[in-house]
C-alpha cells in the first residue's frame, strides 16, 4: 500500500499548487503538462507495462478530441457525456487496432509502424471529411458553464485534469497489482513464456489496448474543452503520438509515476528552452530529441529508474559495513 | 495397463522440405515419468511443440485425458492442465524469481495474494527459496533450470512436458535435480521428459520412447531399449550393435 500512500500524497501536493500560484501562464503551463501526463500515461499502460511500442497514439488522442468536438458542434449533444463518447470511442478505436495487429501476431518495430500508419491514415481521412470540418477545424463555442463542461478559471480546469491524472495513476497502480498485471508484464518479458503459463496473450494485449485507448483519448477530450479548437495536424499528427511515448521512456517506462514525471522534466525543459532562445521554430523538438539520447544512454529505464539505482548504491555500503562489523 | 493420460497417434509435422516428425505415436501413462530419448535432430522438441500447442501438426492427433486437443493454443492446454518447460530457459528476465512463479501460479489463484503464497511455496520446494527476491538473470545455470520447472510446477499440472532440465548441469546439480524431478512424480504429476543425460533418465522412467529422424524407432522399459540394437545403431551408427556384440 506505500505506493498508493504515495499517490495520494502527490495529487495532494499538486492539488495545492493553484492555492500558491495565481499566475495564468504558471497554470497554463502546468495544465498542458497533466494533459500531456495523462496522454503518457495512457501509453504506459501498453507500452511500458505490455512492452509494445505504439507509434501512433495520436489515434486515441485525436478521436477523444474530434469526439468531444463534434458531438457538442454538430450533434448539441451537451460536453460531459460527449467527454464521456470520446473517451468510449477511443477505446473502441484501441480495440479495433489492437485487434487487428495483434491477431496478425505483429510484435516489436512491425507493431509501432502500423499504429504510426493508422494514426496517419485517420489524419488524413480528418483533413478531408466534411464531419470534422475538414482542413479547416473544428470550434467549439465559449461558454464558461461548468454544464458544459467549460471553467470560468483555469484552476478549476487544473483541478480538473489532476483528477484525471489521478485517475490513471489509480488504474496504473491496480494494474500493478492484479493478475491481468502480472500477464502484461509477463507477455512484455517474454511472449512464449507467458504462453506457456497459461496467458492468452491476445486477450492481454488488446485489453491493454484499450485501456491505453481509453486514457489517452480522455487527455484528447480535455484538449477539446481547454482550447476549444481541434483540427487534425493537432489531433493525429506525429506530435501526440511522440509526446505520449516520451514522457514514460523519459519519467520511467512501466512505473506508475513514469508519466508524470517525464511529462514536468520534458514540458518543463521546453519551456526553459523557449525562454533562453526565444521562439525559435521546432526548438523543443530539438530539446526532446538530446533529453530523449542522454536518457536512453544514460538511463535506460528512466528517471524513476535512475533514482532506484541511485538508492540502491548508497544503500551498499551500510550493508558492507555491517558484515564487516 | 491404465488409460494413458496423453497419447500421441501418428503425428507428423513437415517445416517445407523438412519432414521433422514423421508418424510418431507416444503414450504417457498417469502417475509415472515416460523419457522421450533420442539423438540431436530427432524431433523431440518439435514433438513437444505440438503436445504443448506451440506447433500445429501436420497430421496426426494429440489426445490428452481422451480428448483430441491437437491444434488448441498453449494457454488453453495449460488450463487444462499441460505445463512445459523449454529446453532454452525462458526466464521473465527482468522480474524477480517470485514474480517469474507468480505468472504462473495466477492461472489458479486469480488473486494476488494467494498466487503469491502459492509461488512462494513452489519456490521453496524447489530449493529456490533464498533467491526469491534475486532478480531471474542474475541466477546459475541450474538456478535457472529451477526456475524454468518452478513456474511450470505452479500452474498446477497434471501432465509435466520436461525438455532437457538437466542439460548444462554439471553432476552434482544433476544429483541434486533427480529427486526433485522424482518427487513431482510421487505427487502424482505424470511427466513426459526429454533428455540426453542418460543415467538420469534411465533411473527416472518407468518407460521410454525412441525418436531418430522423426520416428518412434524403439519402446519399453529402460534397460530393453538400452540394449536395442536400432536404438544403438541410432546413436552410434551403422554396424556399431555387431561391434558392440549386442544380439537381436
């Protein structure tokens, strides 16, 4: 139970910060980190606890988003249970891809390009249909109502996306402690011999899947009620699916705080970086891109790993000594 | 003699110009261990393969309590009670001992805590109770081989398919595996294994089989098909029965 104390404490601690900090750009910043966070998490969820590696979760992402947005726009179906459709509908899309690639038996590289191509399919499809508003976008109208799932300050839309992240910290930690946990992780150790022990592999996988789907399409919805906009570059471009594998491989592939983690040294970075250069095109590509070879050659199981080592190395020598005494 | 807990009929399996099984029958009685014999290349594996639903044969059928399951995938055989271990250990590399016997003591404890006392207990019973907490790579050889029997053991079987456990061990830790392997069987699990090390096997079987080139060549209790001039000539070559003054 010392994990779940942990999470506690954390959402705790960051449910306090709006209480300290008035700025908007503080909180602004802070939202698209949780957002982010809550994307990785999703990732996490298949690829850090199944160890397959999508490519193209951009898919989940941009069907929450476009989701939300079109039920609201072009339907009048009211935000909260079109937050709740595209949260469904992504999962849903999981469940289709997932059972596609993981019938064909596609694991590793061969996995992470079709999810990339599915992702890229469902852009262009985004920037041609009508239904989306094509290369043009979809608006959601202003409306500060919480009715509608709009909030009058960003605190609460803060307070909002923490519960969220809350939310897939809780399932993180359920998974890590289930049965379906122990066949995730046996399936991204060892495929045959998860097999061999009785696991339906399929079956975890896709499960996996959807649960990923599901998360990762919930931080698309929450896009769609913070800016109000969505078109498809946003939606199912490169940039979320890159986004949501780099913030768990950064914070700690397969951990519950992972996300979170990679997602405030990562946004975080960023931000540093627009600071001492300016608003130089692509810079935080550029940021992630030498984050990203420091901690795959440094620390290949990320930060939460780095901090485990480093524990476990000043831990020793107590122990050295108390043999030796 | 009793009904056989799984019997193989005439199965083959052909990998393109390959013919790896050609029309192997087998049975493995309940309660007592069966060795599976016979020189590198047989077949023996890609047999095992196909019991344990890895490989789907090309022809044949696999029965097992009386019914064909040939073709089922291996997860459904494990629920049913068919557990194997692999000639190449397929540790979960990254997790510790007790989480490796974990995934395979879940199949019948679906909570986690009592596949956790469950995979502990199976830990212990294979002398791999100091090492629990070890991560799986940092284990010997034989560590190794343990292990690969402990997460089998913890799904429960009632058939135990053993590829080579004791290949690799020096004679020591072969010493000290036969009795284990001996003590799984006094509990009632019906083992099938493969093995090279022949001392061993010749004292564990109660029966055994003999697969060259895909074939079952020779059958019968140990010290009959020892002395089997095809199963000699299997091993050692054309002629090598005469030279030896074996007589059939």
């Amino acid at each position: 139970m010392k994990s779940l104390g942990t999470i506690i404490l954390v959402i705790a601690v960051l449910a306090a910060v709006p209480l300290v900090v008035q700025s908007n750009t503080t909180l602004n910043f802070l939202v698209v980190t949780l957002l982010v966070a809550l994307a990785g998490q999703g990732w996490n969820v298949l690829g850090g606890y199944g160890g397959q590696y999508s490519f193209g979760h951009a898919a989940f992402f941009g069907t929450g988003a476009y989701t939300t947005a079109i039920l609201q726009v072009r339907y009048g179906i009211n935000a909260w249970p079109a937050f709740a459709a595209g949260i469904a509908l992504g999962a849903a899309v999981g469940g289709v891809i997932g059972a596609l690639t993981f019938r064909a038996g596609l694991r590793g590289s061969y996995f992470a390009l079709v999810t990339l191509a599915f992702a890229e399919v469902l852009r262009i499809l985004a920037s041609v249909t009508p239904i989306t508003g094509a290369g043009v976008g979809t608006l959601v109208k202003l409306d500060l109502r919480v009715e509608v799932l709009q909030f009058q300050s960003r605190a609460a839309f803060y307070w909002f996306i923490l519960a969220l992240v809350a939310v897939s910290l809780l399932i993180a930690h359920a998974i890590e402690r289930s049965r379906f946990g122990a066949y995730l992780i046996a399936v991204r150790e060892n495929e045959d011999a998860a097999k061999a022990l009785g696991v339906n592999t399929t079956r975890v996988k896709l499960g996996a899947m959807v649960i990923s789907a599901a998360i990762t399409a919930a931080s698309g919805c929450f896009y769609t009620q913070y800016f109000l906009f969505i078109d498809s570059g946003i939606a199912y471009g490169a940039r979320m699916s890159i986004e949501a594998l780099l913030t768990p491989i950064i914070g700690g592939v397969g951990t519950v705080f992972g996300p979170l983690l990679g997602a405030l040294v990562v946004q975080g970075l960023g931000e540093v970086a627009k600071h001492v250069a300016g608003d130089a095109p692509g810079l935080s590509l550029i940021v992630y891109g030498c984050v990203l070879v420091l901690v795959i050659g440094f620390a290949p199981r990320g930060l939460i790993g780095l901090v485990e080592t480093a524990r476990r190395y000043f831990s020793r020598p107590s122990k050295r000594e108390a043999v030796n005494g | 003699m009793a009904e056989p807990l799984l019997s193989v009929e005439r199965v083959s399996c052909r990998f393109g110009g390959l013919l790896a099984v050609n029309g192997a029958s087998l049975n493995a009685e309940p309660g007592c261990i069966t060795g599976l014999i016979g020189p590198n290349g047989a077949g023996k594996t890609t047999l095992f393969s196909i019991i344990s639903g890895f490989q789907k044969p090309t022809d044949g059928l696999v029965r097992y309590r009386g019914e064909i399951v040939t073709g089922l995938p291996p997860h459904e055989l494990a629920r049913r009670g068919v557990a194997r271990t692999f000639q190449i250990v397929q540790p979960f590399a990254g997790l510790s001992v007790r989480e490796n016997i974990l995934v395979g003591a879940h199949l019948r404890h679906p909570k986690r805590g009592d596949a956790l006392a469950a995979a502990d207990k199976v830990g212990r019973e294979l002398g791999l109770g100091d090492m629990l907490d070890r991560p799986a790579d940092t284990l010997t050889v034989a560590g190794r081989k343990r292990l690969e029997l402990a997460k089998a053991l913890a799904t429960e079987p009632q058939l135990l398919l053993l590829d080579e456990v004791l290949a690799g061990l020096n004679p020591s830790e072969i010493r000290d595996m036969v009795p284990v392997i001996r003590a799984l069987c006094d509990r009632g699990i019906t083992i099938l294994m493969i093995e090279h090390v022949m001392q061993a096997v010749m004292s564990l079987s109660r029966h055994m089989f003999v697969l060259a080139e895909g074939s079952i060549i020779a059958q019968g209790a140990p010290s009959e098909v020892a002395s089997d001039r095809r199963v000699i000539e299997a091993y050692l070559g054309h002629g090598a029965a005469r030279k030896l003054g074996v007589v059939s």
